[in-house]
C-alpha cells in the first residue's frame, strides 16, 4: 500500500523593528509588533483557518484514512497566542482528532544544529515541550529548520531519541535514487530518513498558478494522475509544503482551495494511496538503504543548500557574533534575555541578508520588510549590540550590595594597617607583634566568611589584591578556601591560582609569607 | 554696496554645505553694510530674510522669442547627470535617479525654453536642465534689479552669473566652494569643468574656501593666480539650546565619521582605522553616519572584518540626530582625500568633540587644535583615535581650546574679506 506523506511547515518570525544606534545601551525593545501582528493576522485569515477547516472537513469525511502532519515553530505559536488564539484553538481541534502528527523542531527555527549542538538540543527540547503544553502530544519524529539536514545533525536527533527525520530529497544526493521510499542515516542506521519528492510538493508550491507552465491548470485528477505513473514498488509520496501556500503564496483566487478540497477524494476514488504520517511511516517501512548527506542540505532555492541564510560576510558575521554568545546566554536566568535570545536566532533574519538575488529573488522578497540585504544587516547588528551589551552586563544577583561591601573591606584593613602602624611608631621592636596582632584580626573576618552568601562574598573580595588572599588563606581551611575562591573575578583567580601554584613550587618557608604581609602592612601606612 | 547673488539653496532648504556657507556669508556682509538680492531656483517662503532680499528665480518668466535668450542657448549644452554630479544620494536613489534620467532627457530643450519654469532647486534628474534654466533667467534677473557687484556660488550658478555680467557690464565674483576635481577625484564630468572654467576666466575675481582650493583653480583650471584670493569659511555660533538631559547610552568610547559616503570623502581610511584600534582596544564603537554611493560597500568591508558589532550605521541623519550624535560622540574624524573647506569638524568642535582630520582638507589650514593626519595615514588616524580615546589630558585640551577656536571663526570677519575683494573690483571698474 503506498502512502501520501502531507507535511505542512508553519512558521513566523518576530521581525525587526527600525532599531537605530541611538536605541543601542537604551531601549530593549527590538520587535515591530505593529507589523507582526499585521501579518499573522493575514495569515491566520488567509491560510491558517481557511485551511484548517478543509483538513478538518476531509477528517471528517475520511476518518482514519486522511492524515497530515505539522511542524509549528515556537515563535509561530507565541505569535497566535498574541495575535490570533483562534488559530490555535483551530490547530489544537485539528490534532484532538488524532489524525494530524505534530513534529518537533527547533523553537525559534533556528540554524543552531549548524553551528552549536548544546544549543540545537536546548531548542528542540524546549520545542517539544511547548508543543505537549499547547496540544497535549508529545512528538516523535523531527524536521530541522528548512529542512536542513546532514549526516551529522541526522545523528545527534538520533542521539536525542528521535526514530525519524525529514529532509529534502534533493538531486546531489539522490543522484539515480528515487525520493520515494525510506532510508536511513549514514551514521546512526536507527534514524529513518523521510525524503521530500521536490518534484511533485513544487508543482503545487510554485508551480500551482504558473500559466506560462504547459502543465497549467493543475486539477486534482491531473495530480492523481501524476501519482499513478509513479513506479508501484515506491512506497511513498513526501509532499512537504510551507503551510502559506494556502492561500499567502497562491491566493485563494488561484483556486489552490479548490484543489485541496477536491484531492483527498480523488485520491481514494482513482489511486492506490493512502493518507499517512512520519511516525506512523517510521513503524511500518524498513530503510531501503543508507542516504549520504556530507555537507547539509535544505529545501530551498535551486541549490538545496544553506546558502540562503550563510555564506556571504554579512550573514557570516552577524550569525557567528550571535552564536558567540551561547555559552554565556544559557547560564543567564532572565525571561527577556531568553526570549530575545530565541527571537534573534530564528533563520529569517539572515535570510534578509541574502545577496543572491537572481534565481530566487522572489522567493526572498517576500514578507521581507528590508530595502536590501544591508540595511537588513545593519538593523540586526544594532539589535545583536545592544542584546551583546546586555548579556555581558548580566552578572547574577551581586550588583546591588557591592558598593557597600568593598567600602567595609577596605575599611578593614585600612584599621588593621593603622593599629600596625601606631605600633610600630611607639616602638619599632613591638612591628612584629603589631603585625601578629593584625593578621589575628584577619583570621576572624575570614572565620566570618563561613557564614556570608556567595554574593556577599563576592563583593568583599573584589578590590583584594590576588597576593592579600594569597597570604590571607595561607593557613586557612580547605573549606574556607572553597567558599572564597569561585567568587573570585576570573582574573583575579587566575592570579591567584597562578601565586599560590608559585608559592608551592618555591617552597617559601613561613616567615618569607609573613615578611610579605609585613611588607603589604608597610606599604599601607 | 549692492550684491546680486546667484545661489542654489537657502536655509532651511538645504542638502550640502553650500547653502548654510551662503547665509553665513551674507549675515556677514549685511554686520558690515552691505545689501544682497539672494536668487534661488525654488524659494519655499520660509527662508530668512533677515540678511537678504530673496528672488524665487521659479516666478521668473522669461521672453522665448528674444533673440539674445536664443542665442544664449548656443553656449549651454545639453549634458547627462552623472553621479558626481548629485551630492546627496544613496544606493538606491542613484539608480532610480538614473532610470528617471533616462526617461526625462528628450523634451529637455523643449522644457527650459518653455516660458514659465517650475525649478527643484534639488539636485534631482533635471540638474543639467535647471542650470541651463537659471542662465537663462540670469541676465533677464540682472536688468529687473539694481545692484553694483554679481556674485555667484558654485558651478551650478556660475552660467547665470556670467549671462549677468554679459548683460550688465557689471564686475563678476565667483566663488569655489568645489571644485570637479574634489566631487569626482580624477574622473570628472567634462562638462561641469567646462562651465567652471568658464565662469572663472569671466570673472573679475574667484573667491576659493582655502588655499588647497585656491592651488587646484590655478594647477587645473588655468586661471591666473592674482585673480584668485582665498577666504576661508566661518561657522554660525550655536543657537541650538544644549540637549539637555541627553545621556550617552552606551559605555564605550564613540568615534564618528559623518558625511556622505563617497569616494572623495574617504570613508575606507575611517574603516581600517577602525579596524586597527578595535585590535588593540575593543571598548571603542564605530559610527558611520549619512549615505552615498559607498554606503553598501562599507557595510560589506565592515562584516568582512567581522566589527559590525562594534562598527554601526546610522543612514541620513536629519535636524536633532546631527546634534545627539555629537552628544554621543568622544571623537569625530574626517578622513577626506579631498575637501576643499569641511565645515563639519567645526560643528563637532563647537560641540565639544575633539576631531581628527585630513591634512587634505582646507579647513585643517587654519584649525590648531585638532589632530591632522595624511588621509592615506591609517596607522596615524588610528593613533590619533586612540589618543583621544584613552588620554584624557589630550581630549580635554582639545575640548577646552577647540571650542574657543571656533567661536573666534565668525562670518563677520570671512564676509569683511569678501567685501575687500568686492571693494578692489568695484575701484577696477
């Protein structure tokens, strides 16, 4: 029996407003909600519920035997909860019935498994997630932003426990193969690997209200027809579609309703084919054999590469400085860091940055609201200044209490120098003992530290010298060590770390370290 | 005295640096008793006129059959409008002005002989045809008015200037704010050069901006060195309250280039400067500020250096921007490979920003208290940046004496020397 594999992508970015240097250190607010609101409204109007309501009508009809399959972006959803919660209800309807799979993917559409697996595996998780929140299913099966796929991003979603993956079934790689069967990952066979049938899923996308196309009208018998002269030994169909096509890329006056309405039918009355989801492929195809994909491949533009998002130096830059910041991002507990820091990755605003402009100009243009790829460019890199400006002043709960800190560490041993200092004046004989006197004073603020909050602790350490502590905790505990020492700036450890490896490897004998605090003491008055 | 002067913009109406020179000269001239009749292609009925008698050369209508106006037609040829032509425009604004060119330049003779003309006063397609226009209204302006000296701004004035004095007999001051050679480099448009050097050896005087100016006019266009005297420009005291309350937001240092972002303005050297200080010291931001036909391949060569998160883009900036991005500026660099005065650094100055210029600039002849260097010196631009980045003592003094500096550089002394010049030509006569 052979399958229809519908899979429809939905996806909308949070676009850009004009953010201008002046913004950059003074205004967080980086999105044009005017704009974005605009345009899901449109689309959720236009496709999303026209649409879903003909997928439901054919459920209904059809029962079991009609089924797609979505992957809905975390960014798209955010964006129907703000601007059209009647989409959602809509797609939650949808997948109540049980025919409609819902794959994962990364939250933000993202190129993140280009660059940074942590941050793929973050994405997709935190995807999977809001999708069991907001429908209450838990996916199984994945596809990758743009379809985006090679062996290696194949073999970490098979490490993060996914059976199946959907990419392009591009020519480079299939070369004589055909798209329509099952096949496996180069490097983890337990991957099955779903392969788009470009041919058949762009008559529909782009070609649907071609006129200058000999093929033009494209009716639902037609299509069917199409699917018959398929060899019978294939076993499925991949039509993998951007779900805008409904009605956004071909209007509703293309008749591409029409077409919808009347496929399904067609389908069961003149073909063989059923309707089926990935997961549900995944259980019952075997893999014909492996498929090698070195270098990733997608599904857009005549070359099914990345090179509408990566490649020249504007796109470079800007998506390298962004991933630059991952380490640092995902130990930052801050709502609006996370968020922009999702928003900010998400595909389409390098796609703005596209130069190549011939073959799939118009593709491009669409819902980019920029003049050209550099004023794109530009008004990313103020954003990403201004979000790199934040992330680096981002230091967890200290801030607030240092001033008052430093004041009393400061003060401290401005006493203790004092006291030192009227010894040594009355009397030069009695320095060492003044000196004894003071670093017995030292120990008990130390003792103190046992009980101090890290934060406290931090403030308290900033302005002593790396050499103070080095000579301070000399004899102290292990313990009490372990509590001053992450507090450190990370320069001032590196110091630190570096002097007391230093004093170790000399072996300085005692009294040379209490000559130095001496000295310290000296130099204080 | 009485001045006709010829010019082609008129705050608040204004694109370059020619129009806010021309009413700081004739506020100038007004302190010292003089009167001028200001014509402009397009007046907008908002200019001041405080200074002034202003003449809308667009309410000028002209007799099509008069033989002299015919004939005059002769010496003014049509010309296309290249790019150096139009100060002022981006990437894209080019090539639609281009296209629009293209269109437009068939009924051209039709139009300028037509008899009522409405100018742009822009520097728009018709360029070549509003020129030719306003000749023509030249020497029909000159025997409506009473004056006793013409005095004409820049090449675009220049053909109505000489019609004028053909007209009248009366002596004719032209004065070189540019020159073909600074708008083009070495590429220039014929044409242009042509009615430059026209207009200079027509004149009784030429009046250059500096002594670069002055030397590019003798070297390139033949004229006879006694004929030329330079006078330096001036700038306006600041009437603009301080911005008050205006706090920079951002913690690094500022560096800014402003101007448009072309070739002659050399805004590769501020790039690479750039580059080499942000090596040294990444705690500098980058401003490039305005546009032109360069703006793309700048924003290109920054990306490939990887600084664009350090190196950003303003586009055009209009009215309060300028003024809050001195405010935010800690240094203002002028790189240009040619700039026959360059007002801009004494806006910066006057806003406490000390500034770096090139040594191929006219007004770097009379600024002491500013850093010049060669504009192909990117290794001492980037030193004098980080100077003023990192030395306080040196920015500091700068501030203090700059400002000084060019509060003492006023219009009433430029315009005193323009009127020794008016006053030899008037005796010669």
């Amino acid at each position: 029996m052979k399958s229809i594999c519908f899979y429809f992508q939905v996806h909308q970015p949070f676009r850009l407003r004009t953010y201008r240097f002046f913004d950059i250190g003074k205004n967080h607010h980086y999105y044009d909600e005017y704009f974005n609101r605009m345009i899901m409204r449109r689309v959720a109007e236009k496709c999303y519920l026209p649409m879903n309501d003909i997928l439901m009508k054919h459920i209904g009809e059809f029962g079991a035997n009609f089924k797609v399959s979505f992957s809905i972006t975390g960014l798209a959803i955010e964006q129907m909860e703000l601007y059209a919660p009647e989409a959602i209800d809509s797609f939650r309807r949808l997948v109540a019935t049980g025919n409609v799979e819902i794959l994962a993917e990364t939250y933000a559409h993202s190129l993140s498994a280009l660059k940074d697996p942590e941050e793929f595996e973050r994405q997709v998780t935190a995807h999977s997630r809001k999708v069991e929140e907001v429908f209450g299913v838990k996916p199984v099966s994945f596809r990758n932003t743009e379809l985006i796929y090679s062996d290696k991003i194949g073999a970490q979603v098979a490490d993060m426990g996914f059976k199946v993956m959907l990419t392009e079934g591009a020519k480079h790689i299939l070369g004589w193969k055909s798209p329509n069967y099952m096949y496996a990952n180069a490097i983890n066979p337990k991957l099955k690997v779903l392969l788009r049938n470009f041919r058949l899923s762009d008559d529909i996308t782009f070609r649907f209200s071609q006129q200058s196309w000999p093929e033009w009208p494209i009716t639902a018998e037609k299509f069917v027809g199409w699917l018959n002269k398929i060899n019978p030994k294939e076993e499925v169909v991949n039509l993998f579609l951007d779900y805008e096509t409904f009605g956004e890329h071909q209007w509703a006056s293309t008749g591409i309703f029409d077409f919808m309405k009347a496929l399904p039918g067609a389908v069961f009355s003149h073909s063989e084919f059923k309707f089926s989801t990935p997961a549900l492929l995944a259980e019952k195809l075997q893999p014909v054999s492996a498929i090698q994909v070195p270098y990733p491949v997608s599904w857009a533009d005549e070359e099914r590469d990345v090179t509408a998002w990566l490649g020249n130096d504007l796109q470079d830059e800007s998506f390298d400085k962004l991933y630059s910041l991952g380490q640092k991002v995902r130990q930052i507990d801050d709502p609006d860091i996370q968020r922009d820091w999702n928003y900010l990755q998400s595909s389409d605003h390098f796609y703005y940055m596209c130069t190549k402009w011939f073959s799939d100009g118009d593709v491009h243009k669409y819902f980019n609201h920029y003049p050209s790829p550099y004023e794109a460019y530009i008004n990313y890199m103020n954003v990403l200044s201004d979000f790199m400006i934040r992330v680096e002043k981002h230091q967890p709960d200290t801030a607030a209490m240092l001033g008052e800190l430093i004041e009393k560490g400061s003060q401290f041993v401005k006493m203790v120098g004092a006291q030192a200092g009227e010894q040594l004046e009355k009397a030069s004989g009695k320095a060492k003992q003044a000196i004894k006197k003071g670093e017995e004073k030292v120990i008990p603020v130390f003792d103190d530290i046992r009980n101090l909050s890290d934060a406290k602790i931090k403030k308290l350490v900033k302005d002593l010298e790396a050499e103070d502590l080095v000579a301070a905790l000399k004899d102290a505990e292990q313990e009490l060590v372990n509590k001053v020492l992450p507090n450190l700036s990370r320069a001032t450890r590196k110091k630190f770390e570096d002097l007391q490896h230093e004093m170790k490897v000399t072996k300085k004998s005692a009294a040379q370290i209490r000559k130095q605090i001496e000295d310290k003491l000296k130099a204080l008055f | 005295m009485k001045v006709l002067m010829f010019g082609w913009e008129f705050p608040p109406h204004i694109t370059g640096g020619l129009g806010t020179a021309c009413f700081g000269l004739t506020k100038g001239l007004a302190k010292h008793g003089l009167e001028v009749i200001f014509v402009v292609p397009k007046a907008y009925g908002d200019e001041s006129e405080e200074a002034v008698r202003l003449v809308n050369a667009s309410k000028v209508t002209i007799d099509i059959d008069k033989d002299e106006e015919r004939s005059y037609w002769d010496r003014v040829q049509y010309m296309e409008v290249g790019s150096n032509i139009i100060p002022y425009v981006g990437p894209e604004d080019f090539e639609r002005l281009q296209e629009e060119n293209r269109k437009a330049s068939k009924s051209f003779k039709s139009r300028v002989f037509s008899q009522k003309y409405e100018f742009s006063g822009k520097y728009g397609t018709n360029l070549m045809e509003e020129v030719a226009r306003y000749a023509l209204i030249g020497s029909s302006i000159a025997t409506k008015h009473d004056f006793d000296i013409i005095h004409a701004h820049d090449w675009l004035t220049y053909s109505a200037g000489v019609a004028a004095k053909e007209t009248t007999g009366k002596p004719l001051v032209v004065h070189m704010h540019a020159t073909e050679f600074d708008r083009s480099g070495e590429n220039i448009n014929t044409d242009v050069y042509a009615i430059e050097k026209r207009g200079m050896e027509m004149a009784d005087r030429v009046i250059t901006v500096s002594n670069l100016t002055r030397k590019i006019v003798i070297d390139r266009y033949g004229i006879d060195p006694k004929k030329v005297v330079t006078v330096h420009n001036a700038v306006e005291p600041s009437n603009k309250p301080e911005l008050a309350g205006f706090q920079k937001s951002v913690d690094e240092k500022v560096v800014t280039f402003l101007g448009r972002i072309t070739y002659q303005k050399g805004p590769e050297y501020f790039v690479e400067a750039a580059r080499k200080v942000l090596k040294r010291d990444p705690n500098v931001r980058f401003v490039m500020a305005g546009t032109g036909d360069m703006l793309n391949k700048m924003v290109a060569r920054v990306a490939k250096l990887r600084m664009g998160d350090k190196f950003h883009f303003t586009g055009f900036l209009k009215g309060d921007d300028v003024d809050k991005m001195f405010a935010m500026s800690d240094v203002f660099v002028m790189p240009s490979i040619s700039e026959p005065f360059g007002i801009v650094p004494l806006e910066a100055m006057r806003s406490n920003v000390p500034v770096v210029i090139s040594k191929q600039s006219g007004v770097s002849e009379i600024l002491k208290h500013a850093i010049k260097v060669d504009f192909w010196d990117i290794d001492g631009m980037a030193d004098a940046i980080y100077g003023l980045c990192h030395y306080n003592a040196l920015s500091e003094t700068f501030i203090r004496f700059g400002k000084d500096e060019v509060d003492s550089l006023k219009w009433e002394h430029a315009a005193m020397q323009v009127k020794q010049v008016y006053d030899k030509v008037y005796k010669q006569q």
